[in-house]
C-alpha cells in the first residue's frame, strides 16, 4: 500500500473533491423538489467530477503503459473490474431481496448493455469507460502520436455531446446516456488532457492561480448556460456538454497548481475509490431506511461523510490485518 507520505497531497483533496461532486449530483440531480433552480445549479456544479476521476487516472500513466495497450487496458481492468462485478452484484440482490426487478434483461445484448452501462448500478459506468478509454487512448498514442489522437479524441468528445446535450435541440428528441456517456465518446479526451497535464506539469508551475481561477469560474458559468438554454430550463440531470472539458481541466489544473501538505488529504483520497464504489447504496439506506429526505443539502453531506468514512475505515481495517498477519 502506498504510505501517505509518499503522495501529492493536492492531487488527494483533488480525488476528494470529486467524490463530493459524485455524491452531491447523485442526490441534486433529484431536483430539491421545492427549489428547482437551486437544484440545477447545484447539479450542473458538480459535473466536474467524473472528468476529473478520468484524468487523474491517465496522469499517473507511464510511457511504457501507453506503448503497450491491451497490456494497458488489462491493468486497468484487472484493477476495477472486480470492485465492479462485486458492487453490481450487490445492487441487483438488494432489488431482488425488496421485490424487485433485476434492472437489466437476461438476453445476450442485456448482458452487454449491463457490462457497457453498470445497470441498475448506473453510477458504476465510470469502470468500464474507463478500460475502454484506457485501450483506445494507447492504441490511437501507438498508432498515431498525441497530436492525432488528441484531435481523435476531441471529434469523438464533439460526437459524444451531439448525441447527449444537444440531441434535443438538434434532433428533436434525447437518447439513453450509455450511448454518450461511456469509454468511446467521453472518456478519451479526459484521459488524453491527463496524459498533456502529466507531461506539461513542469510548466503548469508558471500558471498564475488567479487565471486559472477565473478560467474556473467562466467554464462553470458556460456549462450553466448550456444546461439553461440548450437543454432546457432547469435540465436537472443534464451530464456533459462542451464547457465540461474545459470546467474539469479548470478544476484539475488549480489543485494541480497548488501546494497542499496535510497528510490526511492522501489518507482520504486513497479512500475515494471505496467510497464511490459504495455511495449509491449508502445514499438509498440513508434515504429508504433511515428516512432522511433523498434531496436535500443534508443528504450530500451524510452521504459524503458517511461513505468515505467507511471506507476509511475498511482501509484501515485491511492495512491493521496485514500487519497482524506479517507479526503473527
């Protein structure tokens, strides 16, 4: 396990942060039944997020992983695909156990759309974009250099948004989010924008915090905008449109550029991965059993808190048995 010490501390709050945008568009995109308007903004606020969790996710990537990609994409799928079989299990049981459906059809197409998607664990479609962007990503590098498999990656980012933020105004008519949002349109720009911050971040020093910070804000404003006026008054749920790349770069590059010290950022941050894993299921009892208000301020912060504080704790549990084990 990686010692606290020997991590950024910045880019840990940066893997933080994003949890809490996950937990907190996981509860807004509901809508705080009696404030639209502040449900929207807080939803589309939060979209950052899962962007983010690409890119850092190709920051860490090195030359030799880039030159090999099934090698790559084996890695990262060795990594998270586990963690996704088991939590999707879980989900599909817990439906079935409160009588239920199972959430996706038992057909051969059902099945794929059930690996494409997550299912019923929807929030779960971040672990196979994230194989397939990986694969796609390293081949296009191998194949074709950055600079192509930049402009690639940009024209399938400009696909991805037609056929999700846009579909409506241009088609008349929206599409299921699994043929936007996943591993071929969306991911592989975030992905190649980690590979530029990584072998960039030598300059990214010389970046003046108050730029970035107003770069920040007008890339939020914009993504407002889009969500307001291209999609719709008050599109709650609305995901990804064009300003999202440069939001989450904006929000990347600020932590990026920033020196944070404190170890208990990277004591959270090697958290995140469980705590993401878990918060859906942690929201529904925290709603459905325990009868908190499923939107509301108060249940981002439990949800946040509570996930990331179990998850801390399986951690620590892990990190205390192996100890016991190596003294036994």
């Amino acid at each position: 396990m990686t010692s606290a010490s020997s991590r950024n501390a910045s880019l840990d709050a940066l893997r933080v942060l994003s949890l809490f945008g996950i937990v907190t568009l996981h509860v807004a995109g509901g809508g705080f039944a009696d404030n639209k308007p502040f449900g929207f903004v807080v939803d589309e606020l939060s979209r950052f997020a899962v962007p983010v969790f690409f890119l850092m996710s190709a920051y860490f990537w090195k030359d030799a992983d880039l030159a090999a990609p099934l090698r790559l994409a084996g890695k990262v799928a060795r990594r998270v695909m586990p963690a996704f079989a088991i939590i999707l299990a879980l989900t599909i049981a817990l439906r079935l156990l409160e009588g239920g459906r199972l959430g996706f059809e038992p057909t051969p197409a059902g099945l794929l759309l059930l690996l494409w998607s997550g299912g019923p664990a929807f929030h779960l479609w971040f672990l196979p974009a994230l194989v397939l962007g990986s694969a796609v990503v390293a081949t296009l590098m191998k194949f074709t250099g950055l600079r192509w498999t930049l402009a690639i990656a940009l024209g399938l980012y400009l696909i991805g948004t037609i056929i999700g933020a846009y579909s409506r105004p241009l088609f008349g008519h929206g599409f299921p989010f699994w043929m936007d949002r996943n591993g071929l349109f969306f991911a592989p720009v975030f992905l190649v924008a980690g590979i530029l911050l990584r072998r960039h971040r030598a300059a990214l020093v010389g970046w003046p915090i108050p730029a970035i910070i107003a770069a920040l804000v007008a890339f939020a404003v914009l993504h407002l905008a889009e969500g307001y006026f291209v999609v719709g008054r008050y599109a709650l749920g609305h995901d990804y449109s064009l300003a999202t790349l440069g939001y989450a770069l904006s929000v990347a590059g600020l932590f990026m550029r920033i020196e944070l010290t404190n170890p208990l950022w990277s004591t959270l941050g090697q958290a995140t991965f469980g705590a993401y894993l878990i918060h859906l299921l942690v929201l529904k009892v925290l709603a459905g059993n325990l009868g908190f208000g499923r939107h509301s301020l108060l249940m981002i912060a439990l949800g946040f808190s509570v996930s990331l504080g179990l998850a801390v704790a399986w951690r620590a549990g892990r990190a205390a048995l192996a100890r016991y084990r190596a003294t036994a």
